[in-house]
C-alpha cells in the first residue's frame, strides 16, 4: 500500500494539472479556432484529448495491469479507424468506460472516441471538462429533453473529420445484483426473457439515435464485457492500488443498413441483442 501510494499520489497530482494545461488548449482552441473552423478545431482537439487519455490508459494498461481480452467475430481491420461506429455495450464495472478507452487506443481512435454520459459528468474538473470539449453528448435523464440533445447532438457529428466510435449503455445503469433482480422480476412480470448477466435495455435512445445516424454511421460495434469467476472485479480502487484484474470483451460488427426500418422493430432488435448477450457472457465467464 506505502509503494502504490507513493506512485499512485504522484501521478494523480500529474495527472490533475496535466489535465488542467489540456483544458485550457481546449478552451483555447474553442474560443480561437473553432469560430473560425470547426474542422480544424476538432482536429487539434482530437490529438489533444489523446494526450490526457494516454495516461489513463496508461494506469488501466501498465500500472495496474489490467488484461483486456478482445474476441473479435468481424474481419479486425473493419475497426482500425476506418469507419464511424455506433458501441452498444453492456455496462458491467465502474471501469467500462475505461476497457472503451483500451479498445480504441488499440484501434487508433482514442482522441475520437466519444459516449453518452450523464449531464452531471461534464462539471467533474479535468476529465468532465475535457469531455465537454470534445463533445461528449451528455444526457438529463428526462426524455423530453434527452430526445432533443440526442437529435441535435448526432447531427452535428455528421461531419466529424475524423472516424469516431460514440459509445452508449443501453442498460441505464452499471450491472449490480440488486439491480438484476428488479430487472428479472420486471421481465416475469411482463412476460419478457429473464436476463442472468445483463439488465434490461432502454431503448429511446438507441432508436433515436440509429434514426439520426443512418445516413453516415455505417456500423454498430456490438460490446459484451464479461469478467471471469476466476478474476476479482475490476474497480477504480483496485486500479489505483495496482491490482490486476482480467476482462473479457466479446466484438461483433453489425452493418447499420442490416437493422429493420422502423423504430418499434430497431427496438426489438436492440432487446434481442440483449438476449443473446447472455449466453455470451456465460461462455466468457466460464
């Protein structure tokens, strides 16, 4: 514990006020050239951000040695920077946004990767920050209003200089034991497929999205995290301690224009996608 503090107080003060320089780059950028060309402004800002994530990646990757297990059932260089993405992912740790962040290094598109998060993500210094400037689409909870910041947040993405991957958790919420036995209950209850390893998809989003995006997102990258019985669950603590952890992350490519045309049916197929994710995180628990 005396090591890992000794390193861990060091890097996360580095960290702060490194994270700080990018931030006022960003907000520079944002004020002085993004006026003048959007473009520009996103090009300058992908390769910052990168620079600020690198060292995340660096504690997930190098410090706590987290292994990142990747099975991929698509042709591997679909997802070398080549295509924007819609991730669909399940969310099973507080870290998943993190293993994001390890996949999309390893792909080369780190300063582009991108998420739906939760409106109160943006006010946390240095990362929230540094999200807001990189147009994080950060949500409120309250459709209404959600429905109008993903409409509005999608098309601004269409001309996006760089391939990017938008990152969203269909579930709501992280994966806990308590939280499964509401959804299994409520699934009971309406006569839907009981989940084991994963809640029950929310899907406005999703097909609010997958409508704004299908003229120039040609793919959705399909996500299961799975943590092995063997391995202890990943955790920010375990992270800053450096304490390895392994992850299983199951990837299959689906092509945008292979999804039904209307949203009822883009629903349906967002909650069948669920299901089969069971019986992927069963074999990748195994």
């Amino acid at each position: 514990m005396a090591i890992a503090a000794a390193v861990v107080v060091p890097l996360g003060v580095l960290f702060f006020f490194s994270g700080l320089v990018v931030n006022l780059i960003q907000a520079a950028c944002f004020v002085l050239i993004r006026p003048l060309s959007k473009s520009t402004y996103r090009i300058i800002n992908r390769a910052v951000a990168e620079l600020l994530w690198l060292e995340l990646v660096w504690i997930v990757d190098w410090w706590a040695g987290v292994k990142v297990c990747t099975y991929l059932l698509y042709c591997p260089q679909n997802i070398k920077s080549k295509e924007h993405a819609l991730v669909l992912c399940n969310h099973r740790s507080d870290i998943d946004w993190l293993v994001g962040w390890v996949l999309a290094q390893r792909s080369g598109c780190l300063g582009s990767a991108l998420a739906f998060m939760k409106k109160s993500s943006k006010l946390l210094p240095v990362i929230g920050w540094s999200m807001w400037f990189s147009e994080y689409l950060f949500l409120e909870r309250n459709w209404a209003k959600d429905e109008k910041i993903i409409k509005s947040g999608v098309q601004q993405l269409h001309d996006f200089p760089r391939p990017f991957w938008l990152a969203l958790f269909v579930e709501g919420t992280r994966f806990t034991q308590a939280k499964l036995l509401a959804a299994q209950e409520y699934a009971a209850s309406a006569g839907l497929p009981v989940p084991r390893n994963v809640l029950i998809p929310r899907t406005k989003g999703f097909v609010c999205a997958v409508s704004n995006m299908r003229t120039f997102v040609p793919a959705i990258y399909d996500v299961t995290v799975a943590i092995p019985k063997s391995s202890p669950p990943p955790t920010l603590t375990r992270l800053f301690k450096g304490q390895s952890s392994v992850v299983h992350c199951h990837l299959k490519r689906h092509s945008m224009k292979d999804l039904p045309d209307t949203d009822d049916a883009v629903a349906q197929w967002c909650r069948d996608l669920f299901v089969a994710k069971v019986c992927v995180a069963i074999k990748l628990c195994c």
